[in-house]
C-alpha cells in the first residue's frame, strides 16, 4: 500500500485545525442556542422538558452508545483477533429489541410519576432507602466514571493523529476536549447534549461509510477485499481466534449483556425519560437496530478487518503483537485512514482524512458528554437532594450538578494527564482495566427492573441483596481484589480461580448468575412492597 508523502502528511495539521475549529465552534453555539430555549426547573436541565423527537432521541442514543471504544477499541479487536470478533456486531440489534421492549414503559411511567434518574424509579417501587439510593448510585458511577476517563484519553490521542508534529499535542488536546465538553454541558443540560449528539452521530456515521468506501475502493473493490481477506492465517478466520481469547461462548454472551448493560446505566435510561413518547422509542428502536449494525458492521469493522490483511500484526515469543506501522491494535482505523484518503485523493484526502478524524472525536465527546450529565443529575437527585440538603432549592440544586461535573471533569483530565506521564501510574491503568468491567456492574440493575417491567415478584430486600451480589462478583474478576491484596501469591491464586470463568462467559453473565438466584431467594423470604402500590404503578407503566 502507499503512503502519503512528507508534503501531504506536514499538510494534515492545518487542514485538521481549520476542521476541528469549525467543529468545535458549531458545538459551542448549540450549547448557546440550548441554553437560550431552557428553562429553570431540574426536569428541563436534566430531562430537556422530556420533549425530545424522533431525530433527536434515535441521535442521542447512538452517539451515547458508541464511544470512542466502539470506534478505536472494537475495531483494534477485529484487527487483533480477526474474523471472529465481527459478530460482535449482534449486539446492535439486541440493544434496539432492549430500548423497544422497555423503552417505551420507562418512559411512561417516568412521566407519570416525575422520575428524573434511575434512582427515583427504583426507589418508588420497592421503598426510599439510603442503602437502596446509594446503591443504585454507586453502580451508575462504576458504569460512568471509567467512561469519562477513556472518552478524555481518546482525545489525547486523535489530537496526536492530527497534529503529530506539534508539541504536547496529548496534552491540550484532552484539555480542549475536555473544556469544550464542560461548557455545553454546563449552559445547556441534556438539551444541549442531545442536539450536539445528532451532530455527532451524523459524522460518525459519516465517517464509517467514508473510511469503508475508501478501503474498497484502494483494494480494487469487494471481491478483492474477500480474496484478501481469504489469505489470513487459519486462526483468524475461525474462533477463538490467534490468541485463543475468545471463545464463541464469551463472544455470545458478551453480545447479549454488553447490550444491555450499555442500555440501563444512568445515561441511557435519561435517554428514555427524555423522549416525547413511546411512539418516538420505538421508531428510535427500529432504527437502531437495523441501519446502525449495518453502518457498523459495512463500515469500521470491515475497515479493521482489511488493515489486519494490509498489515498482518505477528506472533513474537507467544505474543501477538501489532505491525510496526500501526504500532497498537487500537490505532488501525487511524493509521488506515491517514494512509488510505491522502494517497487516493491528493489534498481533498486531507480534509476527508481531518473530517473521519473528527468524527472519531466526536464519539468520545457524545459519550463523555451523556456520561457527564448523567452523573451530575445522580450525584443531585440521588445524594445531595437526599441525604445533604434536602430542602434545596431547584436553583440550587442546579448549580451543584454543574459542580459535579466540573469537579468530574477535573480529576479525570488530571489522572489521565498523570498516567500518560506516567506508564505506571496504577490508578489510570486500574481504570482503563475497569471500563471492560463497567458494563458488567451496569447489567447489575437488570433483575431488578425486568422485576418492575414485567414480573413484579421482588422485595427491596431481595433486590438490594441480588444487586449487592452481582457488583461484588463483578469486582471479584476485575485487577482490585489483587492489588488490594498486595501478596503476588495470593493475587496469582485469585486470578487462576477467576480466568476459567471469565476466558469462558462475559463478566455481566458471571455476575447475573450469583444476582438473580440471591433476588429471588431473598425475596421470598421477605416482606413484598405493598400490593396496592404495585397496583397503581402497574397501571402507571400500561396507562
């Protein structure tokens, strides 16, 4: 393949400035406008008056949905792991089934009732504790915190792509995404983030079929492509691929709950209150789960997959390692669009090269944004309102989430500044481990809400305790319970009694099947909520 030469590659960093500038301009000035349309009351920052259409709500949660994982990270493990990670794709259409079928009865009920978080809808049901508050929080943090951090690092690292000649390119680039991102989020709420969304998710679908087209294109068309294709190694054309990493019973199941656990964390189920109404969710879900896995799977997995035939990383002492001019797996939709458009086009390659590297960044914005705001109104709604000040004032209310999420976006900028300084800076690299567990802690909360959606059976004790479970079990599989040990014995132990599992299934199915056995024994053995309250919020969810 060629490679653009010195001139068009010293050319990028212009192009991808005046771009970028453009971008983050028309960002600002939807914050503005959204600003100007809001009101003063919690419902209207956090929920944007629960007025969103049809665009807009299919927008915001694709835009949430995909991050700068989906776009960097899922892309780097076709590369990596080969044909077989491409059903990874599956999980697309299970998320649209999930917003379809709980979607709209969320929604409704949310608006009959005023539910703002997840918090307020489990609490009204099974009964307002601290312990079943704080909970619920704590589970929405584990899902978006490690979020915020990634999203925040990826702009580090696209800054680098765009201008790697200039001097601490990483460095004021997360900055600038991250002050960027602040600010819209600050003036406008979940107006503002929702309307910068569907820009965002445009150029990301954009940018998927952009790249795919090129790499067609560049390779002599789609039956070339499939001959290239053919020519990979044996195990990368078959489960469980060169590495032995993923067995088709983890791929499977790591379809089905990443899913779902991307779809019942704080941000999303914001999401569903937001909507106009159940009409709009189930048309969004329609969408999302037919046009979106084909943008997916026709785009930027196939991009990746030709970059593992372009450049085929190598096996070096039992250790796949990616080729030297991709330098991490991570990297290939980079390094194939930065080869591919500029060699093909000439100039006019530059801006379409600066445009897919923008709409990469705007994964990691629409993500980090959502996540953002979806801590503030937990931290709010959840914590301050009920156990600081209860009798606050909206208005106050209001300038403590933004609070929240100034400080949010503080020490994520800071911690992911110190560990790129710093390679062993373990609380970074602790949390970069965490985000493949943070959706494992999300699908935590499905027992309990399939229970108020449709059975109806459980108790709050029941719930705290299956919950309670789950996120322990989880965490059993994550690097903290060897690293708080500090004993290299114990800690290789934890993790031989732990791989079999975990080389196996997803983490949010390990921890679902210690969860909902603990649910419903120890709501059998304890006292249900009032039956004439499931009543009245059973039909509150049909009405």
């Amino acid at each position: 393949m060629s490679v653009p030469g010195p001139d068009l590659e010293a050319r990028l960093g212009p192009v991808a400035a005046v771009v970028l500038g453009a971008y983050l301009l028309v960002l600002l000035g939807l914050g503005v406008v959204a600003w100007r349309r809001s009101q003063t009351s919690e419902e209207d920052y956090y929920l944007a008056g629960r007025s969103q259409g049809y665009l807009v709500t299919v927008m915001t949660i694709m835009a949430t949905y995909f991050s700068s994982a989906a776009i960097l990270g899922i892309p780097g493990n076709v590369y990596r792991h080969g044909v077989s990670f491409l059903l990874f794709a599956m999980n697309l259409p299970v998320a649209g089934a999930c917003i379809y079928l709980f979607g709209a009865r969320i929604r409704r009920v949310g608006a009959r009732r005023g539910y703002v978080t997840q918090g307020d809808m489990f609490a009204d049901y099974y009964g307002d504790t601290a312990l079943l508050r704080g909970l619920v929080a704590l589970v929405g943090f584990l899902y978006a915190l490690p979020y915020v951090i990634i999203q925040i690092k990826a702009g580090g690292l696209l800054a680098q792509s765009m201008f790697p000649d200039a001097q601490g390119a990483f460095a004021w680039g997360t900055g600038l995404l991250s002050l960027v991102t602040l600010l819209y989020v600050l003036v406008g709420g979940m107006r503002s983030v929702a309307w910068t969304d569907v820009l965002q998710g445009v150029l990301l679908l954009a940018g998927m079929l952009l790249i795919a087209a090129a790499m067609l294109v560049s390779m002599g068309g789609l039956g070339a492509f499939w001959r290239e294709v053919a020519t990979l190694p044996r195990e990368a054309l078959a489960f469980p691929g060169p590495e032995g990493t993923w067995a088709p019973t983890r791929l499977m199941t790591a379809c089905l709950f990443a899913s779902l656990g991307s779809l019942i964390h704080p941000a999303q189920w914001a999401r569903f209150y937001a909507a106009r109404s159940d009409d709009t969710l189930r048309r969004s879900a329609v969408t999302f789960a037919t046009i979106l896995p084909a943008c997916f799977l026709l785009g930027i997995l196939l991009v990746a997959l030709g970059g593992r035939a372009l450049y085929p990383p190598t096996m070096v002492a039992g250790v796949l390692v990616p080729h030297p001019d991709v330098g991490a797996f991570d990297q290939i939709v980079i390094v194939m669009t930065k080869d591919l458009l500029p060699s093909m086009l000439g100039a006019p390659g530059l801006f379409l090269t600066a445009l897919i590297l923008v709409s990469v960044l705007a994964a990691a914005m629409s993500t980090a944004d959502s996540n953002l705001h979806a801590v503030s109104a937990v931290a709010t709604r959840d914590i301050f309102d009920r156990f600081v000040d209860p009798g606050a004032s909206e208005r106050k209310r209001a300038w403590v989430g933004r609070g929240v999420i100034l400080a949010t976006s503080a020490v994520a900028l800071a911690l992911v500044n110190a560990g790129q300084g710093n390679a062993q800076f373990s609380p970074l690299e602790m949390i970069a481990s965490l985000m493949f567990a943070a959706i494992a802690f999300a699908t935590q909360l499905l027992p309990a809400t399939i229970d108020m959606l449709l059975v109806r059976r459980g108790t709050r004790a029941g719930m705290l305790a299956g919950m309670a479970a789950g996120v322990v079990t989880v965490l059993l599989f994550t690097p903290i319970p060897a690293a708080l040990l500090g004993n290299a014995a114990a800690a290789r132990a934890l993790g031989a009694a732990t791989s079999p599992l975990s080389s196996l299934f997803d983490l949010g199915l390990l921890g679902l099947a210690v969860n909902v056995p603990v649910f419903v024994l120890v709501s059998r053995l304890t006292a249900p909520p009032d039956p004439d309250h499931v009543r009245r919020f059973a039909a509150d969810l049909d009405a």
